[in-house]
C-alpha cells in the first residue's frame, strides 16, 4: 500500500507495528477458543469473541495511532492489511467450518478482500484512497461475524443476517468501486490498468 510514504527515520520498533504482531499472534489463540468444546461451549464462545473484538479494535487502534504519530513504516504498510486479513479470514472460515456462516458468503468476501489487498501491495502505482463505503464495509463485516461469534439467542438471527447482508453488498460494491477508480487513477498517470 502507498497511501502514506514512511519516514526512513521512523523506528519498525513502534506500538502501532507491535499491536499489528499482536494481532497476527491472536488469530492462532482465537480459532484455538474458537473451536474449543467443538464451538458449543458458551463460555470459549465469548472468549472467542473477547479475542475477535481485541483484536479488531487494535486494527483500528494501530492505524490512527501510526498515521497521528508519523509512525507509518513500510513494515506497517506491509503487515497491517495482511493481519487484519488474516482475522477475518480465520473468524470467517472457523463460522462456516462450524455450520454459522455460509461458505458462498466467506468465499465472496475473502475474494474480494484478499484481491484487493494482492492488487495494493504489488499490483499498482498509484494511490486509491480510502472510501467511507470502505470503512462502512470494514465496520458491517466487524459486526455480523462478530455477532455470529457471540452465542446469542436465536431471535437475534434476523439481525445477525441482515448485518451480513449489508457487509455483503457493501463488499461486492466497494471492490468494485475500488478497481473503477484504480482504473481511473492508472488512466490519469498513463498507465493503462
């Protein structure tokens, strides 16, 4: 990613890439609850999600924290996406293994988050920023996994879907945003995407 350029002064020892490693090291202790009791026990269910939420608010943590501070590292701009990810990833994969999460929704939003992650880290030149539709995507995925995580009673079901629903939608339409205004931003600069 090369959204901010990084100080060459800047130390790779910093808390922003030391929550970015903490977050890495809690996927392998959340599918670990997660799967404990074979993902029944209520009790290893709500440590999952204590470990899920964690780990989720140092995502955000770590970026502001970095970009505040002047602290932006290419090991950041590196590691960063890759372990946030990776969480998702996990969380995604350990609900549909369980029978919680429909495998066509965990393959549509890994698709689209591992490829555009691939197409930032190596694919282009050029800078696409951030979109609000993005952050909203990031939040709505956050939420219904993290529902879905929790064990609650099922008349929370609906809300729990239509939460997923939303992150659906908003996924497929920011991926596709994403790479139009890629596109864009590679015609602009003369490089053809």
């Amino acid at each position: 990613m090369k959204s901010a350029s990084s100080t060459p002064d800047v130390p790779v020892v910093n808390l922003a890439n030391v929550l970015t490693v903490l977050r890495i090291l809690l996927i392998p202790l959340f599918v670990w609850v997660l799967f404990r009791h074979g993902g029944e026990d209520t009790a290893w269910r709500i440590g999952a999600w204590v470990v899920f939420a964690v780990a989720m608010a140092t995502d955000w943590f770590d970026g502001w924290y970095a970009r505040s501070r002047g602290l932006v590292t290419d090991f950041g701009k590196l590691a960063d996406p890759i372990a946030d990810k990776a969480m998702m990833a996990a969380a995604m994969i350990g609900l549909s293994l369980l029978g919680e999460l429909f495998w066509w929704i965990t393959i549509v939003i890994l698709v689209r988050e591992i490829g555009i992650t691939i197409w930032r880290l190596v694919g282009v030149d050029y800078v696409v920023a951030a979109s609000p539709g993005g952050k909203l995507k990031t939040a709505a995925q956050t939420l219904g996994v993290g529902l879905l995580i929790l064990p609650l009673p099922y008349w929370v079901w609906p809300f729990e879907w239509l939460v997923m629903a939303v992150a659906v939608v908003l996924t497929v339409y920011t991926g596709v945003d994403y790479l139009v205004k890629a596109r864009q931003a590679a015609k602009q600069q003369g490089n053809p995407a």
